[in-house]
C-alpha cells in the first residue's frame, strides 16, 4: 500500500512537492527509508542520529519528506486538540513494532512498550477496549 501511494505521487503534478510525517524522525523514517529505497534513489539528511529529512528520485521527479515536529514542537494528540480535530491520535505500542511483528495479532502489549508519559489508567483504558484473551 506504501509502495503504491509513492508511486502514485511520484508524477510531474507532485514534482517538487514537500510530504510532512510528524515525528518521522523519531519513528517513522527507517522503514519509509527501506520502501523508496526499493523504488528510487534516496538522499536521507541525518542529525543527531535521527532522518530529519529524505530527498526521494524516481522516473524524473523530486518529493521531499520532512519531519513536521521540527515545525510543530508538540505531539500529534496535543496538535488535533489544538486544532480542534474530531478524531484525535490513539495509543501505539511503538517499542514494541519491529520488522518481525508488523502483522502481530494477540493481545495489547505491556504498558513498557507505550510511550513513557503515558500513565497506567490510560493504559488500563486503553487495554479493556480489546479482547484480551
């Protein structure tokens, strides 16, 4: 799906054209990296051991993807309250997705693969929404 979406932008309309992944750099950017790599040639800019910004080639054309908290210094959750957004950013065991899980099915992973701000009624919240079994 990744795959096609990039294709699908790489066109002359999207030529030049700047794509903002908030927090890539802090999640998102080492398997965006892996999938235009497949696809074109990739220009990753690195600081402080963090892709803050990808410059991507392919068939001609130019996209840029950057890292919108580098403008936006907030969290995704504090930005869709901010801006008064009907559905607001969920929970996410990023410490525990890895390149041998993304299809995991099971239950809802322990509080220690969260986020460290969130708390342990969040998370209880959070956890009684599935089936845990």
């Amino acid at each position: 799906m990744i795959k096609d979406c990039i294709k699908d932008i790489m066109v002359k309309k999207y030529d030049n054209h700047k794509v903002y992944i908030h927090n890539m750099a802090g999640f998102d950017a080492i398997f965006l990296v892996k999938i235009l790599a497949d696809l074109g040639h990739v220009k990753p800019v690195i600081h402080h051991d963090k892709i803050i910004f990808i410059q991507f080639n392919m068939n001609g054309y130019v996209v840029q993807f950057k890292d919108s908290l580098q403008l936006l210094i907030t969290s995704l959750k504090d930005l869709g309250k901010a801006f008064g957004v009907d559905t607001q950013k969920g929970l996410f065991p990023y410490k525990f997705v890895n390149e041998d899980n993304l299809d995991f099915v099971g239950s809802v992973p322990n509080i220690n693969y969260f986020n460290d701000s969130l708390c342990r009624d969040e998370y209880l919240a959070y956890y009684d929404l599935f089936d845990n079994n």
